[in-house]
C-alpha cells in the first residue's frame, strides 16, 4: 500500500491524438473538505488508508493539486439524447486525472466529476452537486456489491461554494474509477463528423486495451460490436433482474465495457410497477423500467451505426442479432434462480406469474424476492408473512399453490433452497429514501456518517446484518414520493 504521492500513472487515453480530448487541469475549489472516501476503492488504486486523512488527499480529489504523472484532460464525445442526436456533448464537468497502474496490473483510470467548465460545457457551470454525488458514490459501490458492472467511487470532497440548481446547494466532486470510460457516443461524436480515421484509431484503442483476445477473431470490429452489444444485454438483464432503473440512457452514458454508468435520477423498484420512470424530467417514460431493455438494444444499433466505416452492414447486423436472445436468456436465468428454480421452460411461467402478480398488488420488489426465500413448500403450509405482502391474498394463494407443487416435484429442499436465493435476493438496495436521509444529515448538520453506514451496509447486500433490518424496510410515508430530476 501507497501513500497518494507514490501512485504510479500510466495515461493510455491521453496518448491519443488531440482529436479525442482537451488537457486542461480542474479549477481549484474554495476550502475543499473531505465528506467520503472507500477503503474497496483505495484498495484497487493500492492506496494506503492513511492517505484519506492526508491534507493532500482532500487537495487533489478537490482539484486543487495536481499529482505527479497525473495528465489531465477532458474527453470529447457525442450522444443520442432522448432519441436525438447532439453533435457534441463530452466531459462537461469531469476531468480524467489520468490512469493508475497497480502492482498487480490492474489499471484504473481516475476521475473528478464536478471539477470545474471544459471545453465541452455547453454553458454548464461545470459543477456537481453535494446531493447528486453522494448518489452517485452510494449507487456504484451498491451496484458494485450485486454483483452488477459499475464504475466504482474513491471519495466525495466538498466545498461552500454555491451551486445554483433548481434551488441553491452546495458544490462536491465524486472521484469515479474504471478502467476506462469510452462511451458508445465516443464513437458516434466521429462518425457523424465524417473522422473515420478516428473512429479505426479509437476501435483498435479499444480492442488493444480492453479486449485484446478480440484481436485474433478473423473481423476484430464486429467482434468488438457483438462482445459490447451482448455485454449491454446482459447489463440490462441483471438491471431488470435487481429492479434498477437508470433514468437517462442516452447513448453517451452507455459505457464500450458494459458498465454501469453516470448515476442521475436513478431508482430502484420498489412497489413493482413494470412502467415506473424515475427520472421527473422524462415525461414520456422513455427510459421507464420495462422499457430499458429495448433501449439497450437501440443504443447498440446506434453504436452499430458509428462503426459501420469499418465493416460491412450485414456483420453489422450479425452483430446485433445476438442482442435478443441474451437478453432474454440471461433474464429468465437471473429470474429462475430469484425463484430458487431451475433454468429451465417449466420455470417460465412461475416467474411471469409472479411478477404480474407484483404488478396487480403493487408488492415491494425487493422485500418480496427476499422473503421468498424462506417459502414453506409443504402441501398445506399457509405462508402467511408472505401471503401479507400482497393486497389481494388469494392471488397469492392460486399462485404459492403452483409453486409449491412444482417445488415439490423437483425434490426441492426448503433450507437449501433458501440460502441459495438468499445469495442472489438481495435484503438492502439503495432506496432512494436511504439517500436521501444520508444527503439530508451530510447537508444540513455536515454529518457524513450515514454515508459511510449506507456504503458499509450495501457492500454486502445479500448478508443479513440484523442490525440494520430498518433499512431493508419499505418507504416511510415523507419518503414515498422524492422526486428525483436531471439536475444534478
Ligand atoms: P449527464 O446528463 O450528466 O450524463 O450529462 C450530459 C452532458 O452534459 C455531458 O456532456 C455532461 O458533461 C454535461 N453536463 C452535465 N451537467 C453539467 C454541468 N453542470 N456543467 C457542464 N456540463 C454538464
Ligand atoms: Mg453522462
């Protein structure tokens, strides 16, 4: 483990040519302070703890230092949003240090969002918010403790500084990790430009770095194409599968890794409602939860389109076939294990019996597939705590009987059972009450220790920690409508 000055940098990114990004350095913050820092993050930089509580830590993930071997800069991409495309949008307000290199060969590319105006902040301020980027910290390190691809989160540092939203807040940075954040509107931003050449050099940038096994297939593009493509389908799988909602999937927050990426007005599922829009702001549901997966699929054919100068339309099109069929694969198989199933056809119905089920009675996605778990599949058990958590019971009743039966006609046996779903069942998500009680105490006592709690807490998201039974409950009354916008 290293103190922070020993971070050894190594800036791939930065050695493309100056098409692709503006170096620049942050804007130095007034009195920055510290508000958050992950010791999993420190681990993967092989930073030593003791650098959280350095001067210099709060110095440089404010931006007001710079490190040494530290190249900084903004990236320039494009992106469809809402459908439309916009020439040109990149790092408006985020600016990639550089890129960490830990003794065991991992590298993680490190970077300040909310870190002052870029060449591409299209009249933004460059700014984040103390709200939006404890949700963003939370959110990754959450999604990250599901198992679900993420850019992952160092630390949030503070300021005074006045950030005007809809109302006036106060500004942070979130220092975001991963091994690279190319979108798939980094390619797009070229080829609606007519720069094919930029589209080749970024592609085998790609390929070389991040899926260097693809340079053997006999066409690397459209392997890139399909390895992106079937990687989104099972992102958007494993979304579905835990209730997540995005909010904002414009292609430019679609990551070339199939990471999860740009926490916004995100929400996860609670009163299970096929159609819920966490995003205020998207009016038409365009990215509301059952639509996502399709989204997933368009925001490919997007990407298709950016990289069609480099292969021909029909291995394009090849490409993207896959699409559908891992989707649904890899759903139904997150679904059947939810249920303690087998992946097979006869699980099927059970899973969309549930869920409509769900959707009738309006049941907590989260506390239900949890409680699950602990179905009695004995031919007379009555099930009750669980037969509680649906408005019209005898549903639950017709369909508790079927699944009982078919659980019994598999040999399945209840204990084992149970804590095989207690492994892929989820008891914690970040609801967005839990945020927001944690932004509430940060903003108006400068307590941050529910922050660290959540982050602690939801790392380990399927363990019981009896302790914390409150936070696996359902909203209290303040909390059921939050409102969650854009601004950020
Ligand atoms: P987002 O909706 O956060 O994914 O951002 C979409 C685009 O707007 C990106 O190019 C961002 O860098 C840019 N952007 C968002 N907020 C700001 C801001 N406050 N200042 C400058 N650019 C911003
Ligand atoms: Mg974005």
């Amino acid at each position: 483990m290293k103190p922070l000055s020993q971070l050894v940098f190594d800036n791939r990114f930065a050695s493309l040519p100056e098409h692709f990004h503006t170096r620049l350095a942050p804007t130095p913050v007034p009195d920055p302070y510290l508000v958050a820092w992950n010791p999993h993050a420190f681990e993967l930089l092989g930073l030593h703890a003791e650098a959280a509580a350095s001067p210099e830590f709060v110095e440089v993930f404010s931006g007001n230092a710079a490190l040494p071997g530290a190249d900084p800069l903004a990236a320039l991409y494009a992106g469809h949003q809402f459908g439309h495309y916009v020439p040109q949008l990149g790092d408006g307000r985020a600016i990639l240090l550089g890129e960490v290199a830990h003794p065991s060969g991992s590298r993680w590319e490190v970077q300040l969002k909310g870190a002052g105006r870029t060449p591409y902040s299209r009249g933004g301020d460059g700014r984040a918010v103390l709200r939006s980027s404890i949700r963003e910290y939370l959110c990754s390190e959450a999604m990250h403790g599901l198992g679900i691809p993420t850019t992952r989160a160092l630390c949030i540092t503070g300021t005074d500084m006045p950030v005007h939203r809809e109302s006036v807040e106060t500004g942070a940075l979130v220092t975001r990790l991963a091994p690279s954040f190319i979108r798939f509107g980094s390619f797009e931003v070229f080829f609606y430009r007519g720069q094919h050449d930029e589209i080749k050099a970024l592609a085998d940038f790609t390929l070389q770095h991040y899926f260097p096994e693809l340079l053997d297939e006999a066409k690397p593009y459209v392997a890139l194409l399909r390895e992106a493509t079937g990687r989104t389908a099972r992102l958007m799988a494993q979304w579905q599968a835990v209730g997540f909602c995005h909010g904002v999937m414009n292609t430019d927050n679609m990551s070339i890794l199939g990471l999860t990426l740009d926490y916004g007005p995100y929400g996860f599922m609670e009163a299970y409602n096929p159609g819920y829009i966490c995003n205020h702001s998207d009016h038409d549901g365009r990215y509301a939860y059952d639509q996502q997966p399709q989204i997933g699929a368009w925001n490919c054919t997007c990407l298709a389109q950016a990289l069609l100068p480099l292969m021909e339309i029909d291995h394009a099109r090849d490409a993207l076939a896959g699409y559908g069929e891992i989707f649904a694969t890899e759903y139904m198989r997150l679904m059947c294990a939810k249920l303690g199933l087998p992946f097979e056809e006869a699980s099927a119905p059970l899973v969309t019996g549930l869920l409509d089920l769900m959707a009738k009675n309006r049941t907590d996605y989260t506390l239900l597939f949890r409680a699950l778990a602990g179905f009695d599949s004995g031919a007379d058990a009555k099930n009750t705590g669980l037969r509680d958590l649906f408005i019209a019971r005898e549903h639950f009743d017709a369909w508790a009987r079927a699944y009982g039966e078919r659980l019994r006609a598999i040999g399945s046996i209840d204990a084992e059972r149970a804590e095989r779903m207690q492994r892929v069942n989820p008891k914690y998500v970040l609801r967005n009450y839990l945020a927001e009680s944690a932004i509430r105490k940060a903003r108006d006592e400068r307590d941050y220790t529910e922050i660290e709690r959540l982050r602690s807490l939801l790392s380990r998201p399927f363990d019981e920690q009896p302790e914390f039974d409150d936070y696996a409950k359902e909203p209290p009354d303040w909390a059921r409508e939050i409102a969650v916008s854009c601004s950020s």
